[in-house]
C-alpha cells in the first residue's frame, strides 16, 4: 500500500499497557480545546483497524503482552508506533518489577519515542510531527 | 433455557495498588438476559506493575515518595500525601505547619482538576461530547494554576518526607486567586450544564442506584460513597494537615436536591459540588498561611540517615478526588528500603460495588455508570457477544482468547 | 450508639477477648496550627481470638470500614493487619484502629470476615496471592491482580524462598539488579 494515503488525517488509536494515566490524560489533553489537534486532522478512534498510528503508553504489565501484540497485528498496514512516556520507553520508575515485560520496543517495533514522565501536550503534537517527517522520508524512498 | 450472555473484554483499571482512571486496562464480564444485566464478574490485574515490591525491595523511603506518585498519574498528589504521612507516622518527624497548609493547597487544587476531567469523562460516555471540550477546556485553567504553583503538569513532586519541597510565597497569592476567582464565576453556569440539562438527567436519573446500606457493606468510599448516603470523608472525620484546622463537612446530595437517591446523578452533584468546596478550603489556607520554615529537615542526606535507622510503623489516610487513599509503612532499622509498604486506593473498595450497581441495568448504561464510579471504562465497543443459548459465538469469548494467547506467550518463550 | 474513647475501646477489646487479647496502645499526635489531635489504635490478639474480635469491632460499629489488610513478612511469622475505621462521619471523631494478629509460617491459616463484611473480598484475594496466607472459608478462591503464568507458590510479598524467582524480574539492558 502506498504511503501517500498517510499523509492527510492521521488517525490514533491509544493502547494503554499499564501506564499511571499521568501520559493518558495529557493525551486527551492534546485533543481537547486548548491545544487541539484536531485541526490538524489528529484524531483519536476506537479501534486499531481504523487506525494508522498506535499510540503506545506504559511499562506493558506482562498480562498485556497477548494483548500488545494482537492489537500491533490487527492494525492495518502501513503503521507508525509511537511510544509516549519514560516507562514505555524504557522502564522508567518500574523497571525490575516482576510484573513487567517491556519496554515496548521489546514486543512491538516502535518508531517515534516521546520521553517525559509524563510528556507536555506540546512534546506529544511534537512527536507526531516528527512521525510525520518520518512518513514523508519512507515515501520520498518508495517514490525514488 | 431461553437466556442469552453477554460477555465483555474490555479495558479499565488497576494498578499493583490499584487505580482508577482513565483508559486504564480492567475486565468486566457481564451476563445479561436480553438487555438486562444479570451478573457481573470483575477481573483487575492488568495495570498491576508490582509497585509496593518495588518499594519493600529497591527503593529507600525517598526514592519511594517518586514510585508513590507513579501509582496514578491523575492522584498523584494524594498517594505522596498519605505516603509521607505514614512515613513521618513511622519516624515520629513532625512537618512544620506551613508545610501541612501547602500540601492542602496542592491537594485541593488536584480535586478541582480530577473532578473536572471526571465530569468531561462522564459526559463522554454518553455521547455529549460538547460538554467534555467545554469541561476540559475549564480544566485547562487549573492546570495552569498547578504548572505555575508546582512547576509541573501532572507529576507535581511536591512532597517530601517532613515537608514540601516548594513553597507558596506571597507574591504568588494574587495569581491563585485570580484562578479561583475564574472558577467562581463560572460555577453557576457549570451547575446549570449538569444538573439542569435535560439529557444529562434522563440518562443520569435512577441509573446505578447504590443504596446507603450497600455502600456500608461494599465499603465504598469517596464521592461515591457519599453520594449514596454515607458522609464519610478523611477531611472531616480524622482531619490531617491544613484540613485539621478547618471545619469541613461531608457533601452528601440531599444538600441540593433534598433527598439521596444514590444514582449516578447524585454523584454528579457531590463532585460538582466539592470542586466549589476545595475553592473555598484554598481560599481559607491562603488566608490562614503561617509563616515559617517548609521541610522539617532540609537536608536530604541527614534525612535518608533517620530513615534508614528508624524503626517502627504508621498509617498514612488522604482523601483522594475519588475517596480514601490508606498507606500503611512498617520500618527497620538499619534496613534502606521499607519494610512493609501497603497500599489502598479507593477504587479498590469502589470496584466491588460494581456488580450492584450494573445488575438490571440496560447494557447502553454500562458505560456510565460504571465511569460514574470514575473508573474510567472507555474502550466499550470492544465487547465480545457470545450467546448461549443458541451456543454461537459471534467473537470469541475471553476463555477461549486467553488460552490462546498464553499458547503463544508460551510458543514466544520458546 | 454510645462512643467509647480510644483508652476505653482497649479496655472492653480485653474484657471481651481474655486470654486472646495480647497488647493494645493509642497513638495520638497534634496536626497543624491548631493543634487537634489525629489519633488511631493498635490492638494484638491472637489468632483464635481473631473473628471475636472482629464481631467486637462490629458491635462498636455497625458497618465497621475495613480499608485493607496488610501483611509483612517477619521471619518466622507473617503479621497481618485489619486496617478498621470506626465511628466516621462526624468532625474530628473518627479512629483508625490496626487489628493485628501473628500467624506462624507453618500455619498461614485465617478465616474469612467477608460473611461480617462482604466488602473484604478483594483485600483477602489479595492477600491469598501476594503472601500465601490461606484464608479459610473465602467464597471466591481466584487470583486477583497476578496473571495466571504467575508460578504457583509464590508470593511477591514473601521474604524468605518463597519471594518472586529472580528470573522473573524484568532487569533492562545494561542494568544490574539491585
């Protein structure tokens, strides 16, 4: 499939692996009046088969690992992985708890990591800017 | 037997010690009769990070006050708050009274943004998505506040065993005030939106009815607690910080309507009313603010030391935006991490009222109802339907999902 | 119902309890400016005294409030407590009171209080899984937050061999185990 279809709306799905909800509230907060990224076409959906961007926060608790994976398969190709927040990138404050199997680039591939315990609104818009770069650069590459 | 099941995989809650929020992972299975609710099972675990192990194992008592925070990123003034106060239970520190009256500031300021990203959350779940941006727009204004008095968004780190680690001077007063005085002015308006719409009370109304005996015998606490009935609050009856020096009372929802009918609709009130009630505690702690030192001991190093040589063990009760939050902390001497560190957070207790409160509801009230714990159930269109009486499974059930994947967990490992 | 003070709740757990009451002390400490106190109880009593003691707390109390049970491992023994809150709803009135009772680690046995208090399930769950304690009569023997590949037999909260397996834990690259 071509990349092409990526650049417009970008569409989110937010997984949730075991994160505090300190990440997930300022991804709301992203969406909501104040720093609207709506009307950049960001939008967040209900299903990882609608979406383009999986949105990944948490250390992943190892009873999310199934769960991780199956929504990594389910969400249609081509895909970006964007992890939000230090424990998803790299343990943070969790690491070696029994109860963990991240980081998250251990299971899935990612490709944008937004670091910040948690991140401002203003990194999170960020970081999809620079998946948006990302995407323009493998297009240019399936173009040439 | 003519009778169909429902089953439901969907995401919420909690966490080592639990918590309540947002997008969180939970499971629900929910056994319904057409669409009436039957029964109701309750799976947790699936945010369980081993947080308590952590501190008993890794950290010392200060590292710990940062994981205290991590437990939940919209309480994370409340765990720290009745994390130190076990700590200093333990120890025998005493915090310096301006201390005591910033750490009530900070939690105020934490109830009136909780309560507000509730109200949002609740409005989308019933599809009125106007009123969730108008809220979290309001809310937009105390972030602010907390950004400027804290530094920080959301991880405050404002806690320190025997104080605080930022004070709240003078000059800053007028900017506080400013913020309140915002709030103020729109709370009429805002009361209008909840308690007068007309969608928002018949989709409120005599939904998730928990009566006051089953919120004594569930134990359920904060405002949901409240809301049925039962005028339980820390602040009021075993007052710790700043709250010991004012008179605070209980809000049950017969103040406004005159009766309690402990539906979902109460619960909007009670929070709808404590975010006044926190403006007006800041209000007073701005007003009544001693002067004086904010840290008991303000070098770390000589702290970490009393900590590693203390012995002994306390108890540590906040009340959180959704209700109590219990540390409880054991202490050896000569050992650097905790002993024993225990954690309670209000969901949970909150969580066991959730089969009463669903059962002969329709499955379109689900999502509120349950949100109206304030939980936060939002990937609801995950739902797996199987029906047992035809035996057809339209997705596959939970059972059959779960063995399958621990096959492949196991297959991984390989 | 008539409200005892803290010294007088100590006295009526002994007279109640007899040979199974083991200690009892009040804790009381001045908050802020004005100086109220914030006061709790910690009462001891031995294990076959245990549900006695919580059908007391019951009798102080309708609708006692159980926050928690906590438990530590001490060595020989696992200690737990009933995190009780008694006389709430009322300014300044309110008392934490600590019900702890020793169970020795060839005996990790204790009856269930859900038919006193339903709302204790899920602390019991929790402590069935987290410290191996087995609570005898429990309507619902389930795990609660640990996943099902959790290795039988252990228990994080555990000290001695029975802890969580080193291999278990999730040590990142380049890091050592503390």
């Amino acid at each position: 499939m071509s990349l092409k279809a990526f650049k417009r709306a970008l569409w989110v799905y937010h997984l949730n692996t075991g994160s505090c909800n300190g990440c997930d509230i300022e991804i709301l907060a992203v969406l909501t009046p104040r720093y609207d990224a709506e009307r950049f076409g960001i939008k967040l959906v209900g299903s990882p088969r609608h979406a383009d961007v999986l949105l990944v926060t948490g250390p992943v608790v190892k009873q999310m690992v199934p769960r991780v994976e199956r929504i990594y398969e389910q969400t249609p190709d081509p895909k970006l992985v964007m992890v939000v927040g230090n424990c998803g990138t790299e343990g943070g404050v969790f690491y070696e708890s029994y109860s963990l199997a991240g980081p998250i680039d251990q299971i899935i591939p990612v490709d944008v990591y937004v670091p910040g315990c948690p991140p401002r609104p203003e990194a999170i818009i960020h970081g999809v800017v620079m998946a948006w770069v990302k995407l323009e650069k493998l297009a240019k590459q399936e173009v040439a | 037997m003519i009778q169909e099941e429902t089953k439901k995989a969907t995401y919420t809650i909690p966490v080592g010690p639990i918590h309540p929020a947002l997008k969180e992972p939970i499971r629900l299975a929910l056994t319904v009769d057409g669409e009436e609710i039957v029964d109701v099972d309750v799976f947790v675990g699936q945010v369980h990070r081993g947080i308590e192990w952590l501190g008993m194992n890794r950290n010392n008592p200060i590292q710990s006050i940062y994981l205290a925070e991590r437990i939940c990123g919209i309480c994370n003034i409340c765990h720290p708050f009745s994390f130190v106060m076990a700590v200093e239970q333990a120890t025998g520190i005493t915090p310096p009274p301006r201390a005591e009256y910033i750490r009530t500031i900070t939690a105020e300021m934490e109830r009136i943004h909780s309560h507000l990203l509730w109200a949002g959350v609740a409005a989308h779940e019933i599809g009125f998505d106007t009123i969730f941006y108008l809220a979290w727009r309001v809310r937009e204004e105390i972030m602010d506040l907390i950004e400027y008095v804290t530094g920080n968004r959301v991880t405050k780190a404002m806690f320190q065993i025997g104080g605080v680690r930022r004070d709240i001077t003078e000059e800053q007063f007028p900017r506080i005030r400013q913020s309140l005085d915002y709030y103020k002015s729109i709370f009429a308006q805002l009361k209008k939106v909840f308690l007068d719409d007309i969608t928002i009370r018949m989709r409120t109304r005599n939904v998730g009815i928990l009566k006051r005996e089953d919120a004594l015998k569930l134990l359920t606490v904060g405002p949901s607690g409240r809301a049925s009935g039962v005028p339980k609050d820390v602040r009021q009856d075993q007052p710790y910080a700043g709250y010991a020096d004012l008179d605070i009372k209980a809000i049950t929802p017969d103040i406004v309507t005159g009766t309690v009918v402990g539906d979902v609709y109460d619960r909007i009130i009670v929070r709808l009313l404590e975010v006044k009630q926190s403006i007006e505690i800041i209000e007073q702690c701005l007003e009544k603010m001693p002067p004086g030192p904010i840290l008991a001991q303000p070098k770390t190093a000589v702290l970490l030391k009393t900590l590693t040589k203390a012995e002994g063990e306390g108890v540590g009760r906040a009340e959180a935006p959704r209700g109590e939050v219990v540390h409880y902390v054991r202490m050896e001497a000569g050992q650097s991490t905790l002993a024993t560190w225990k954690v309670r957070a209000p969901t949970y207790v909150n969580l066991m009222a959730v089969p009463t409160i669903l059962k002969g509801m329709q499955i379109a009230d689900v999502p509120i109802t349950f949100a109206s714990l304030d939980p936060c159930m939002s990937c609801t269109n995950r739902v797996v339907i199987t029906d047992r009486a035809a035996g057809r499974k339209s997705v596959m059930d939970y059972e059959e999902l779960h063995r399958l994947s621990v096959e492949k967990t196991k297959e991984m490992q390989r | 119902m008539e409200r005892l003070t803290p010294q007088a709740i100590i006295d009526s757990f002994s007279k109640e309890l007899g040979d199974g009451f083991v200690s009892g002390s009040v804790y009381e400490r001045e908050v802020a400016v004005k100086k109220n106190k914030f006061r709790s109880l910690w009462v001891e009593v031995k294990k076959s005294a245990f549900r006695n003691a919580v059908e007391h707390i019951c009798r102080l109390q309708e609708y006692p409030h159980l926050a928690i049970i906590s438990s530590s491992d001490l060595g020989a023994e696992v200690e737990l407590i009933y995190h009780f809150t008694i006389y709430y709803g009322h300014h300044l009135e309110e008392l934490s009171l600590g019900l702890r009772v020793k169970l020795p680690k060839s005996d990790l046995r204790i009856p269930t209080i859900t038919d006193l208090i339903p709302g204790a399930l899920f602390t019991e769950r929790e402590t069935q899984e987290m410290m191996g304690v087995e609570v005898v009569g429990i309507p619902d023997k389930r795990r609660l937050f640990l996943s099902e590949d959790f290795p039988e037999g252990a228990y994080p909260w555990r000290k001695d061999e029975k802890g969580p397996p080193s291999d278990i834990l999730r040590i990142l690259p380049g890091r050592e185990q503390k």
